[in-house]
C-alpha cells in the first residue's frame, strides 16, 4: 500500500487517495492537524500566509519539518 499526508492526515491511495482513518477521499479537505486550521482562499497554510517571493511553502503539518522554496 502506498502512504502519504495531506496537511497531516494519513491518506492511502487503494485506486484513489482516501483517509487512513476513514476511507473518504483524500479531495475533501480537512484542516491541519498542527494548528487545526484550513487553507486560506488563496491556498495558503493559514499559520503561514502570504510568503512574498516564495514560490511554494508547507508548515509540515505536524509530519515533518516546515519547507520553503
């Protein structure tokens, strides 16, 4: 089985990515399990915003080590 996260939430791809914990698709959203929040409008992470010059950031969810590019 392959495994990966989506803003913290295990997810398993069984033909489609789903939940771990529950089997519904992995599209519908859920907020981080680090600060509890979703994303912004502009589908940023919510704790960090708007990053001028940054072409892509994740705050690692609570999973791994915050990224910025």
């Amino acid at each position: 089985m392959i495994t990966s996260h989506q803003r913290g939430h295990l997810i398993k791809f069984e033909g489609s990515w789903k939940y771990a914990d529950n089997s519904q698709p992995a599209s519908e959203e859920r907020p981080c399990i680090r600060c509890g929040s979703m994303l912004t409008s502009d589908g940023y992470d919510a704790c960090l915003g708007f990053l001028p010059g940054v072409t892509s950031a994740c705050c690692g969810h609570g999973v791994s080590e915050a990224i910025v590019q």
